[in-house]
C-alpha cells in the first residue's frame, strides 16, 4: 500500500491534546487518525441510510434486521 500526506489544519491547543492523547494511549498518530476517520466514514453512511429507511416509514418502528439486511439483489 502506498502511503501519502493529507494536511488538515485545526488549532495549536487540539494539535498538542492529539498528540499528547496518542502518546499517552502508546498509539501511532497516522494509523490511529486514519482508523478513526474511517469509522467515522461508515458510521456518517450508516446514518444516511437510517434516515432514508425512516422517511419512507411514517409512524411505527422498523425492525432494524430487516431494515439493515442487503437487499436480495446483492445476495447473488
């Protein structure tokens, strides 16, 4: 896998609380940032799809087995 940089600018004081939380949790800064956004990624697309599912439900509760199951389109 090839690596790259990606920049993001955030204050001096959330700079140093990162740094100062990996260091004291023995994390590597890169590995643990790109883990975290990563589930922050899928977690943001499991909300949209909460939401869809619960716009085309008005009223009562859904299943969440059912609602999460993979349509049988992609069961091939």
């Amino acid at each position: 896998m090839e690596n790259t940089t990606l920049s993001v600018k955030v204050s001096k004081e959330f700079a140093q609380k990162y740094r100062e939380f990996c260091e004291a949790h023995c994390l590597q800064v890169g590995k643990f940032t790109e883990q975290a956004l990563l589930e922050i990624m899928e977690d943001y697309h499991l909300g949209l799809k909460a939401q869809r599912i619960l716009s085309r439900t008005p009223g009562g509760a859904v299943p969440h087995e059912s609602a999460f199951t993979p349509s049988r389109k992609r069961r091939r």
